[in-house]
C-alpha cells in the first residue's frame, strides 16, 4: 500500500513539475513572429527588436515575417492554421477588436486568440491642418459646432473609426467622414485641407507634423508620449472618452495548447528585451510607449477596450458578428 501511495505522489509531482519543465525548455526550436503591418510600421519596428533580442536570450531564431493585408485578417489565419506554440501573433489590438463590427462575417473565432504579452502602447494622435486656427481640442470642437457639417473627419478603418464615430454622434457633433483606401492619401487630404481632422497612429502623420503643414492637437494614450511631451492626453484637453491605448502585443492560437507558464515565460522574457535601455531609446524615438504586461494584464486591458467599443457600436446602431 504505501508503494502505491509513493507512486501516485511521484506522478502527481510530475504532472505538476511538466509544464515548468516544458516552460524552461521552450523554445525547441525557431520561433516564427507574425505581423499584422507591413515593414516599417511601429509594430514591425518593435518585433525586430525584440526579435533580435530574444534569439540571444533564447538560444533559437525568432524570425519576423509580415504579413499585411485584410484589416489584419490574413496574419490573425495564418496564425490560427499553423496550430504551433512557436508561431505567434505580433500585432496592435485594433487589428482584431473592431472586427466584429467592421467585417461583414467574421473568418475567424476571436476566441481562439490568446494573450501572451503585452508590448508597447502605439502613440495614436488627433490631427489638423496646419492652416486649420484651430490650436487645441476645444477650439477643433468649438469649430465644428460653429459649422455644421461643413468639416471632415478621417481614420484608420476599425477601433479608432468606431471610437470616433461614437463619440462625434454622442456628442451631437456634425463632421463628415470620408474613408479612404490608403493612409498617404489621407494625410495629402490633411495637408491640403481637403479633411480637418485625422486621428491614427503618430508615425503616419510624423513627416507632415516635422514639416510644419500637420498640428497635432492630442494623444487619445493614457499618458503623454515620448517625443511629444508638450501635446497634452484626450483627458488633460477635456475629452476623458476618447481615451484608449494603441496596444501591441503578442498572442497564439488556443489550439496550439500553450501552457500558462510557457506564456508568463515569454511575457517576462519580452519585459526584459523591451526594458533594455538600448531598446526603450529605440522604440521611444519612433514615439512608441514601452509598456510590457503579463498575459492576464494583457487580457484585461483587451477586455477593457473592448467594451469601450461596445458602449461606441451600440450609440451607432452596430450590432457585434459572431
């Protein structure tokens, strides 16, 4: 009897030791970063310094590999296909949030997206002309009041549109808003005067606001960005509900059965590339927020923005696709 108490207390100690073994001795081979943008984009920056950083500390490669296309749905398959523990997911939520309110069917099960670090916050700004008068959020608003749908409005397609749109109509605020196809043609738009207001992430409108032709007004992050410290949050200007953070991070398919301690390891391993001063300086000078989190921060943070779009889809009318 006892012999038969020790080896059931040998097994149980196994099974609870396996995923720390197993965590400890991931990654067992390359491990494969999917972007959602294309090369250049702040989230292609800050995977290929990390990328850099963890095969040194890992001992395996990490290779970046863009896929860019379909409002981020081609990287969210090919992710979800591959049913890997060593592919992951390297993309700002807006990629994905919105999606059951922009899309007209959903391809994929949101679900089966899984959290596995927190990277960085995306500086997203509120753009002007620069001959627009207007110098802050409530001269921008005080002219939009002063003329009724006379002013236009533009974004990136998704969270932000949804947030915007949201807000404008809860507000009472008549702007038109005018879509394009591709954010160079936006920002000509900017400059020339052709929209008023655009509102997306700061490294699209950057060349134009060094330039002296863009003014930006705010930055809807919860706090002031590097870079641009004089440019006050949504809140500090007086519009608290515009607040959300341009998270980036990492996540894996549900169906690859990663295990919760594989995650928290690659979470903390990715807190101590991006905390790197080298880094930190790197990333801060393309004015992104070094902002690393665990796997539940990471999902509650998720969870938060996501019913914040809620609150914006349902003042639209826009019912969420499952």
């Amino acid at each position: 009897m006892k012999k038969i108490v020790w080896l059931a207390c040998a097994a149980l100690a196994v099974l609870i030791q396996a995923p720390h073994s197993y965590a400890q001795s991931w990654p067992q081979r390359s491990v494969k970063l999917v972007v959602a943008l294309g090369p250049g984009s702040g989230a292609d920056l800050s995977a290929r310094l990390i990328a850099d950083r963890l095969t040194k500390r890992w001992g395996q490669a990490v290779v970046v590999e863009n896929r860019p296309g379909g409002d981020g749905v081609v990287a969210i398959n090919a992710v979800l296909s591959a049913r890997d523990d060593h592919t992951l997911l390297y993309a700002p939520t807006s990629t994905f949030v919105g999606h059951p309110y922009t899309l007209e069917k959903l391809p994929y099960d949101p679900k089966q997206l899984v959290p596995v670090a927190r990277v960085t916050n995306t500086v997203v700004v509120i753009a002007v002309p620069a001959s627009l008068p207007a110098k802050s959020m409530k001269e921008l608003i005080a002219a939009v009041r002063a003329q009724p749908g006379k002013m236009n409005w533009s974004t990136a397609v998704g969270m932000t549109d949804i947030i915007f749109a949201g807000y404008f109509k809860n507000s009472g605020l008549d702007m038109a808003q005018v879509r394009y196809r591709d954010t160079v043609s936006a920002m000509n738009d900017l400059v020339e005067g052709r929209i008023q207001l655009y509102a997306g992430a700061y490294v699209i409108a950057r060349s134009h606001v060094l330039a002296g032709k863009v003014r930006v007004l705010a930055v809807t992050n919860r706090s002031r960005a590097p870079g641009l410290a004089d440019v006050p949050t949504v809140a500090e200007a007086g519009f608290p509900d515009l607040t959300f953070d341009g998270l980036v991070g990492a996540f894996v398919a549900r169906s690859a059965g990663m295990s919760d301690a594989v995650r928290e390891r690659i979470a903390a391993d990715i807190k101590a590339a991006v905390t790197e001063p080298e880094v930190s300086a790197r990333l801060a000078a393309t004015v992104q927020i070094v902002n690393p989190g665990s796997p539940a921060e990471f999902a509650a943070a998720i969870n938060e923005q996501a019913g914040q779009l809620a609150t914006f889809a349902k003042a639209l009318g826009i019912e969420a696709k499952r």
